[in-house]
C-alpha cells in the first residue's frame, strides 16, 4: 500500500514552502529538479558502491555513524554518536526530487509498478536514462508524456525494493523524517 496522494501532498508542502522562502514564483524549476534528481541519483550509486569494480569495498553503505550535536552549552556543546542508513537516506533524497517533478508536471495519480532489471548497475542506469528522456521530451515536445513518469516511477521503485532491498514502509518513514529535516533546514535559512 503506497499511499503516494499522502507524499505527493507533503512534498507539496514543502516545494510551497521553498519557493516562497527563495522567491521563486512563476519560475520554471523542471530543469532544475531534473538535474537534482539525477544528482541526488549518483550519490545513492555511491553509496550503493556496486558498480567499483576497481575497489575491494563494494559493500552498500546500510549502515554508519555520525557525530550530532545533542545540547548546546554556553561554550560548549555536547555531541553523540549517532547510526545512520546512508544507502537509505540518499534514496529518499531522490524521492524527494521524484516527487516534486510529479507536482511540476501535475502528475500526481500515477499508475504504480516495478521494473526490475537483471542488475542493479543496468536499473540505476534505466533510471538516469529514463530522467534524461523526460527532459528530451520536454525540450522537444513541450510536454512529457505521463507514461515517460510513470515508467521513471516504476523503474524508481525497483530500484529500492528489488535491488537495494528496502520495504515501502522503510522507505515512507525515512522520507517522513527526512522532509522533517529539510523543513527544519529552511526554518534556518539553509
């Protein structure tokens, strides 16, 4: 059960909120995002690491730590170890972006499927394949075609839960918290 409307709403929010705080009304941010997505795409791989074939380490990033800022004192502050989900937090950063293209484009009762490619390599390389030709389209045509989205969707989603092992339910409540923290960032003038 994938209750995109609900995302699709709260990532609204946020866009809303963002284009408010920089300015940006009347500005066409497609290309902007589509660049992002792709972005914040090369850094899921890199935390992925499967494709190094030059390296020993090719294990996924799934887990790590992080030094954050618990309490802050007069001079002082303390700080705590804390684990993180690399693999995972860059993959909802794409979500984020995936999302807010569907808003741009007005595509927000998507049909949702899963496609997945033999490796992992091929179905990031579907995916950043896929974001390029609604781009092309656009230029070309003026419009994607919402099958182009859906297909980019699709190829998105099994990405996360066929090769990189995520559940629907981990990944909605990893972007939970995560738009949690982008609000947070514009509160502070990030």
């Amino acid at each position: 059960n994938m209750r995109l409307e609900k995302l699709f709403d709260i990532q609204r929010k946020l866009d809303e909120r963002i284009v408010e705080k920089h300015g940006l009304q009347g500005e066409d941010l497609l290309d902007k995002k589509i660049l992002a997505l792709q972005v914040e795409l090369g850094e899921l791989a890199n935390e992925w690491r499967g494709f190094k074939y030059w390296s020993k380490d090719q294990k996924p990033r799934r887990k790590s730590f992080r030094w954050v800022v618990v309490e802050k004192k007069e001079n002082s502050s303390l700080e705590q170890e804390v684990e993180y989900y690399p693999l995972l937090e860059e993959y909802v950063d794409c979500l984020h972006f995936l999302l807010s293209i569907g808003l741009e484009l007005n595509f927000t009762d998507i049909d949702v499927w899963k496609v997945k490619e033999a490796t992992t390599t091929n179905q990031f390389i579907e995916c950043f394949g896929t974001i390029y030709d609604m781009h092309f389209q656009k230029r070309v045509n003026g419009e994607v075609p919402r099958e182009m989205y859906e297909h980019l969707f699709a190829y998105f989603i099994g990405l996360g839960e066929k090769h990189l092992g995520f559940t629907w339910e981990q990944i909605e409540q990893a972007y939970l918290e995560k738009n949690k923290v982008n609000h947070e960032r514009q509160e502070a003038g990030y």
